[in-house]
C-alpha cells in the first residue's frame, strides 16, 4: 500500500510541476501581446545602446550560456597569437521567472537570415544572432548596432565582462505553426553582462592557434516592439 501511496504521490507532484510550468509558459507568451502585460521597465542605458523613440519592451529574459572564442594568429605574417571571437558566438537558453519557476522561453544561437529585411546587410553574413522562441518557435535575427564596454555604466556594471549590446532586427521568420511572438521585435539590449570575456592565458604563441574555448555568460535580454 505505501508504494502505491508513494507512486501516486510522486505522479501527483510531477503532474503540479508541468502544470506550473504550462500555466507559466501560457502567462509568459500570452500577457506578453498586450504591452503593458508585463510592465516592463528596462534600465537607462547610454544613448548608443538606447532604441529609438517609439519602440518599447515586450519581453525580458535572463540568458544562461557560452561565449565562444578560437585562437587566431594577431595578423598575416605575426608571430603571435590572441583569442578571437569564433563562428559559435554567444549561445545560451533565455528564461523567465513565473511563479518562482525559471521557464525556458528562448533559444539564443547563430544562424543564416533566411528571411532578411530592409535593415539585413547585402550580401548577408554567413549568420546573425538568433532567438527563437521556445513558446511557437518564430525567430527574429540581429545585427550589432553599437555596444558599451562592461563596467562602464549601471545597466553594464561587471568591468572585464564581454561588452553590452544594441541589435537591430535585420529579418524574422514565424514558427511552422503561423506562430509570430518573435517576429515583431525591432531591436534587442544585451545588458547586465557577467563573465564571457577571452581568457587571459592559453593563446599567445603561434604554437596554440587552432585552440578553442567556451566561456560560460550570463545577461539580460530586453526585446523591443514598435510602439502602436
């Protein structure tokens, strides 16, 4: 009898935690179409990684991952060698916090903007940031507008972590299903930047080019829409 107790205990608590994190993901994605839902208040940034006038938050995530780096001799001829950011770029699961529950909402990673804009350079690069959305898997991709070095003002305040962002969205795609969640951000803040930054030690000689390492990072992601 108390194995069946047990069983059906565990199955009861299993059966409370996806209901959670369904009702979460529900209240994640679907306030979020009204702009006030989540109110939203990114910090004041330096006006080189402001959005324009007119664009406002819709979604925050606390992203979770790697910064990637290769080691690359300094220039043509060199003798030397210093870490370079590599094709892997920043990689990292975005999350939300719903009811004392970190709910997964967005997948961060490289890829081709198959479905560029007005704003996407021509001819394209061979990828752009990526966030697709973990809800209906619409995706928007970036392009670094401008950035500040970390440590240089409070919306960036840990000195000696990779830089804070300004991204433009240069393309977008909706989800297999019609889904659109992601598809109307304009522009993108990579704030509160912790650790990602080259190491200081393990490519200087030509002897270590070729090496490669994953630096793990934290920030916040604001995403922006026009404001209508």
């Amino acid at each position: 009898m108390s194995i069946i107790i047990g069983l059906l205990t565990t199955k009861a608590v299993r059966f409370r935690s996806l209901f959670l994190c369904i009702l979460a993901l529900a209240l994640a994605f679907g306030t979020v179409t009204h702009a006030d839902a989540q109110r939203i208040a990114p910090p004041t940034t330096p006006s080189e990684i402001t959005p324009p006038a007119g664009n406002v938050a819709f979604l925050l995530g606390h992203a979770v991952g790697t910064q990637g780096y290769v080691c690359l001799p300094t220039s043509e001829g060199a003798s030397t060698a210093s870490w370079t950011v590599s094709a892997a770029r920043p990689e990292a699961t975005l999350f939300s916090d719903q009811f004392r529950q970190e709910v997964q909402i967005v997948t961060h990673f490289l890829s081709p903007d198959i479905n560029p804009n007005e704003f996407a350079p021509t001819p394209p690069p061979f990828g752009n940031a990526t966030w697709q959305s973990s809800f209906d898997s619409s995706k928007v991709w970036g392009q670094s507008l401008h950035s500040i070095p970390a440590g240089s003002d409070e919306s960036c305040p840990n000195t000696g972590a990779i830089a804070c962002l300004l991204l433009q969205a240069v393309g977008s795609q909706e989800g297999p299903g019609g889904g659109k969640f992601m598809t109307q951000t304009t522009f993108v803040q990579r704030l509160n930047t912790k650790g990602g930054s080259a190491p200081d030690t393990g490519c200087a000689a030509l002897s270590d080019v070729g090496k490669q390492t994953l630096v793990p990072y934290t920030a916040d992601y604001y995403f922006f829409h026009a404001n209508e």
